[in-house]
C-alpha cells in the first residue's frame, strides 16, 4: 500500500473515533439530517498530505425491530447512524478513492420519534433506476435551514430518516452528468399556483415518497444560410416547415440537406 493510502487510512481512522466520542444527538451533518456537528466537505492535513474528506451521515432504520410505514411499523425509525467517508488527493500523483464506512449506535433507548421520512426515487423514462444521480434536499421553513446533498443508491432510491414535518416545504432537484434536471416547485412560483410536481410534505411517522424523472440528453445539429442570397437564386421561393423531413407540394427539388427539423425551398403558388 502507498504511503498516501496508509495516511488516508490513518485519517478515516482519527475521523471516526472523534465521531463516535461526540454526544449522539451531535452526530450529523451541519443543517443535514441528521443535523449535528460535523462539516460535510473540509481539508484535512497528515503525514504532508492534503486530503479532501465528504462525510456523509444517514439515519438508518433496522428492519429488526419494524420499519417506519411498514408492519410492524416502527415509530423510532433513527435506529443507527451510518457514517461514509470518502476520501480523495488532488494533489497525489497517483490516489484512487478511497470509501470507508462504520456505524454509530445510541447509548440510550429509543423514544418515539416526532419526526417522519422522505423517500426519493429517481428513475427514466423508461422507469429505470437512475444510480448515481446527485439529489439537492432543501427546506428554508425549517430552523436551522435544512440543506443535503446526496447520491442515489444502486435502486435509485435516496432514503431520509427522521425528517422533520412540513407542508410543501422540501425542494428537491435531481440530475445527472450528461443527463436532463428534474425538481419540485413551491406553489405561486414559476410553475403556477399548482405545480404538477410540487414540493414535497413529510408527515409525522409516516414515509413520503417522491418520484423525479431524468433523461440522457441528446443533441440536435441545426444549419442556417444566411436569406440574403434567396433573392440571387430564386426570388420566388421561401422557407417553409415540413414535419417529416420529406419535400412538400411546390418544393424546389434543390441538391440541398432537408434535416429532420424539416426545413425546404417551396414555391409561392
């Protein structure tokens, strides 16, 4: 193992015994969920190495005892806390990723939670999976805000326990590298007092689910001449649009490109 390899380890190491010796209700995200004290992204400096480390903290929710919605349903979901460190070197001249995982368990028994769940699947148009898809959480009505970035699980799915309740007050946007963006909108925004996929209510002991869709996206070629020269090669003709990339009555059968956007010479009858 490279020296570097044996310092990030070292790192992710020292990081997890300063997480598990905070108090419990600290372990989280600051204004994630759940919240607590540990940044998402910082610098971390070993062995003369400069490392960047993502934490990223979930609630986890054992199906030993039930599960949140489910039978038996289980009214303190928060069971654990699953804690991923990924770390990177930039300025490593060879450095693979390095993931390192472990769990945070309360000393306390469970009490009922107050808070709920929010179920996030992202998928295509053909209602596959989309794995890997960056999901952006935000609620601006909760205090502190409530902002988390996350990565969709092999399923697609980005699961939030123990949410705090709100009424349309979860923002989401979805997306992918090389693929389109799909989100939520509040209502009286830019999509209308009733936006079809409107921003999302998470209730008391319940799980919300919500769906967004993106797409590989593609591209379309377009070529322009500029109307100038019309008049030189023929005075009487004009553009007109065909759908399906086919000559029209009165088109001039000129030895020109007819794309499939379907523009073509047709004559003034």
């Amino acid at each position: 193992m490279s020296q570097a390899k044996l310092a990030a380890t070292t790192l992710a190491n020292e990081q997890f015994e300063i997480i598990r010796n905070l108090p419990y209700d600290d372990v989280g995200i600051e204004n994630g969920i759940p919240v607590g004290k540990i940044a998402r992204n910082q610098t971390v400096l070993k062995d003369n190495y400069s490392f960047d480390v993502q934490t990223t903290i979930r609630n986890t929710d054992d199906p030993f005892d039930g599960t949140i919605g489910g039978s038996p349903s289980d009214t303190s979901p928060a069971d654990y806390k699953l804690v991923d460190l990924d770390i990177t070197c930039s300025s490593c001249k060879i450095f693979s990723p390095l993931k390192f995982t472990t769990l945070v368990a309360p000393h306390a028994l469970e009490t009922a939670s107050s808070n709920g769940a929010l179920f996030i699947q992202v998928f295509d148009t053909a209602g596959m999976p989309v794995t890997n898809a960056s999901v952006h959480i935000a609620n601006t009505e909760a205090n502190p805000d409530i902002v988390i970035d996350e990565i969709t699980d092999n399923t697609g799915w980005v699961k939030i326990v123990d949410a705090p309740p709100g009424t349309n007050t979860y923002n989401i946007t979805a997306t992918k590298s090389g693929f389109t963006t799909d989100q939520t909108y509040p209502q009286g925004g830019v999509a209308g007092e009733n936006p079809v996929n409107e921003d999302v209510t998470v209730v008391l002991q319940q799980v919300t689910q919500a769906s967004l869709q993106i797409d590989k996206v593609s591209s379309l070629n377009v070529s322009s001449v500029d109307a100038k020269i019309f008049p030189r090669i023929l005075p009487e003709e004009k553009l007109s649009p065909t759908w399906n990339g086919t000559l029209i009555t009165y088109c001039s059968l000129l030895p020109l490109m007819i794309s499939r956007a379907g523009l073509c010479f047709q004559t003034s009858p």
